[in-house]
C-alpha cells in the first residue's frame, strides 16, 4: 500500500508540473498564479458552505431517528474535498472542487460507498448508537 500512495504522490507532482507549465506557456505566469490562487479561494468557500449544510442535513437526520446514509457520504466527500483543496496545483484544486461542488459529487458516491463497506466488513469502522 506504502508504495502505491508513493507512486501516485510522484504521479500527481508530476502531472502538477506539466499542467502548470502548459498553463504558464498557454495563459502567462501572472494568469496561471491568479487562475490557481483563484481555484484554491473558491474551493475553499464551498467547502465551507456545503460543510455547514452537511453538518446541518446529518444532525436534522439525527434528531428525526433516520440513518444518515447518503447525507454521510456527502461529508466524506466533502472532507476529502477540502483535504485535497490544501495541496499546490490546478488539477487537484478541480478534483477537490469537483468532490465538494453538489451536482459532481454523486459521481463519488458509488467509490465512497464501496470504502466504506470494505472499511465495515474488515471492522475498521464501527458505528455506535445511543
């Protein structure tokens, strides 16, 4: 496992890099910093907003006695997008945006669900009820 995580993170900076010098030689340094700067501010407001409104869907769920299910899966995701967010570059800035924007999202749920029923089955996660 150590080594996938190792070859994908060399993968990644590598990818970084050749987007961010096609974007430089495309759009100019000035707009290439602007454009990633950019990226990175709007990602992180919704991460904010779609944080606050997950949070808000998952404790009103809690209160009226109904499993959270895909609610739960929504603030994985957006978990995932906002960690994602705080790494350099314009292609994971999209990813991460793409994780936490509401009409992409669903395009993660069938991979969150399936962690996380592997993550179940092996009992790495439990669930405790009141």
């Amino acid at each position: 496992m150590k080594n996938k995580m190792s070859l994908l993170f060399i993968l990644a900076v590598i990818i970084e890099a050749a987007a961010f010098v096609w974007l430089i030689d495309t759009f100019g340094f000035f707009k290439t910093i602007v454009l990633t700067l950019a990226t990175t501010v709007i990602g992180i407001a919704m991460v904010q907003f779609e944080g606050r409104k997950a949070m808000n869907d998952l404790k009103m769920l809690a209160e009226s006695g109904q499993p959270p299910g895909r609610k739960l899966v929504d603030g994985v995701c957006i978990m995932a997008g906002g960690a994602i967010l705080i790494a350099p570059g314009l292609i994971t800035d999209l990813i991460g945006i793409s994780l936490v924007f509401p009409l992409t999202r669903p395009l993660y749920h069938r991979a969150a669900m399936r962690w996380i029923e592997k993550r179940m089955k092996k009992g790495n996660i439990t669930f405790y009820r009141r």
